[in-house]
C-alpha cells in the first residue's frame, strides 16, 4: 500500500484528465484532440469489469476483466486509482504501469475517467491538468443521450442524476470547458493545452 500512496514525478510527460458527463461529447472531443493536433498524446486503456458494447476491442477500448481478476490486480496494487462508477454498477481503473510508461517516454497521458477517480489522480498527481467538460444545460444533455439512442430510458435517468452530481462536485477542476459548439470547446482546450501544458 505504500507504494501505491507514493507520488509520481512528471519529467518531460504529462498527465491530462478529462470528465464529463456520459453524452457531453468527451469522446468526440478527444478524437478530434487527437487526430487533428501534434500533441504527443496517448490515451490510457483503462481496465473495466463492465460488458464490452458492440464494437467495442478489448486492449483497445478497454481492458475488459472478470471482478475476480479486477479484484485481484486492484490487490497487487496495479491501479493507480478504481472506482465502482455507477453504484451497484462496473468497477473501472486506471492503471498504474500504463501511466508510469507513458510520462517515461514523455508522452502527455490522457485519462478520460470519472470525478472520483479525477480527484484520487489529483492527490497521487499533483501536477496533472484536469479538464471537466461541461453541457450548456442539463436539459440539452438529456437530448444530445436520447439521440445518441444507446442507453435505455432507465439508463438515461440514471446517467442525468450521475451528471448532476459530477457536475456538483468538479470544483477543483483545474479547467472546466463548456461544450456548446464543438469547435469553440476544441479550441478552448488547444489554447490551454499551448499555454499552460507545453
Ligand atoms: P463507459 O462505461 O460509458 O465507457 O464509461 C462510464 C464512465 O466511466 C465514464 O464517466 C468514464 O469517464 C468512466 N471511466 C472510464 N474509465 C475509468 C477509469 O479508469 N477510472 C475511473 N474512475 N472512471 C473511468
């Protein structure tokens, strides 16, 4: 345990989280980040216990685990923060080796994981630039999820009580960007990226 308690030393890399709620359009923010700027981003697969969903690559998408073998290797200390995101739901970890190779190499991480996984992150890694990213409005959230269509009525309830509490809680966000046009949003981050990151 006291190894997992140890700080870790950015050298030359960097640790970037981004949260948000489920819908705010993290993903096509991130893609867009990536393919479109010569940051030397990597993104960081991290371990889940939840089923993949169609289309969906193991290793790639995530590292899609048992409970038992995520309990396991949440034992042996391999994540750097694990959370269970939803209650009753899927356990989700960032793991610790992934993280630690990639700032070897110099390489600005990228963790696109939740608000208590952000703030765990925050205590081991002070130095990490954490973005949350906002809807306009909890209402416009609710549409952009039902027109995305992947979650069931249930699910989209569920995931609205979760975004307001997320958003409740991400005050100590370093940056925190509204998504209301995509490109002003992109654009916020690559202006903070140029700025303050590089
Ligand atoms: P999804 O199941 O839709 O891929 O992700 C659900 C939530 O889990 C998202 O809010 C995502 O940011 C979060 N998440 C994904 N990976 C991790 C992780 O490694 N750690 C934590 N704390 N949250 C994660």
């Amino acid at each position: 345990m006291a190894e997992l308690n140890e700080r870790l030393t950015l050298k030359n890399g960097r640790v970037l989280v981004f949260s948000g709620p489920s819908g705010v359009g993290k993903g096509t923010l991130l893609k867009r980040l990536f393919d479109e700027t010569s940051f030397p981003l990597t993104m960081s697969v991290s371990a889940t216990t939840r089923a993949p969903r169609p289309g969906e690559i193991d290793g790639v998408h995530y590292h899609f685990l048992t409970r038992e073998d995520f309990l396991s290797r949440r034992e042996r200390g391999d994540f750097l923060e694990s959370f269970e995101v939803y209650a009753g739901g899927s356990l989700y970890g960032t793991l610790r080796e992934t993280v630690e190779q990639a700032v070897a190499r110099g390489e600005w991480i990228v963790l696109e994981i939740d608000v208590k996984g952000a703030k765990s992150v925050v205590e081991k890694i002070p130095d990490a630039f954490t973005f949350f990213i906002l809807p306009p409005t909890i209402d416009d959230l609710r549409k952009r999820l039902e027109t995305r269509g992947s979650e069931t009525a249930e699910e989209i309830t569920k995931r609205l009580a979760q975004a307001q509490f997320e958003i409740d809680a991400s005050g100590f966000y370093r940056y925190r960007v509204v998504n209301d046009k995509l490109d002003d949003a992109l654009a916020e981050i690559i202006d903070i990226l140029q700025r303050d990151v590089a």
